[in-house]
C-alpha cells in the first residue's frame, strides 16, 4: 500500500512539475482533445455510450485492446485505424514528457531543491 501512494505522490509531482512546460501542456491537451474525439465519434458512429466509447478510446490508445467492444462499422474501423496510429505517437509523447518530469521531480527532491520549472541552460555572459 506504501509503494501505491509513493508511486502517486511521484505522479503527482510529476504533472505539477510539467504544468510549467508549454510541450507537457500541449501534450496533455492533445491527449485529451484525441480521447474527445474518439469518444464523440464512436458515441455517434457505434451508437456506444458516452462511457462506453471512452473506456473504448483509452483501451485502444494504451494499446491494451480487452477485446469486449470492437467496430462494428467500415467508418468505425477506418478511423480506428488512423485513430491509432495516430493517437499512439501523442500518448507516447505524452507519457514520456511524465515519465521525464517524474525523473526531474524525483532528483530534486534527492538533492533538496524544491519542486519548479526546468530553469533550462543559462544564457553566456559576455565580458564587455
């Protein structure tokens, strides 16, 4: 049960860390605009409930495929297709800008900096 917390305490901080990012932020907004899509579409396509075609969307994007709901239309299965491969690139993307920020927030706490933005490279100073 330790471990469980522990690994959401890290989450957390890992996407309190990324909300400072312009990439994580478009990332996220992306992956939810993609789940949107892919529950509006299949809500009317498939005549599935709202929650149906959610659980549908994630299950198909986190490449899991349970197999219990599947397209059942030729429109249903041709945007499935391109819903994956084109989903799966951002859910990537998405969970690597995570697992980075997880990575950043877990080595700051280690050397006892608080939590923030990456400051990124610092600019040289010229001598003049």
């Amino acid at each position: 049960m330790l471990s469980f917390l522990v690994v959401f305490r890290t989450l957390f901080r890992a996407l309190r860390r990324g909300w400072h990012d312009p990439q994580f932020r478009g990332l996220l907004y992306l992956t939810l605009s993609l789940l949107l899509i892919g529950m509006i579409f299949y809500h009317r396509v498939e005549d599935w409930t709202f929650f149906q075609a959610l659980y549908f969307s994630v299950v198909t994007l986190a490449t899991v495929g349970y197999g219990d709901f599947s397209p059942h239309t030729v429109a249903g299965r041709a945007f499935t297709i391109v819903y994956i491969l084109v989903g799966l690139g951002i859910l990537v993307g998405f969970a690597t800008q995570i697992a980075t920020h997880a990575a950043a927030a877990r080595a700051e706490a280690r050397s006892g900096r608080k939590p923030g933005p990456d400051p990124g490279p610092t600019a040289p100073t010229t001598a003049g």
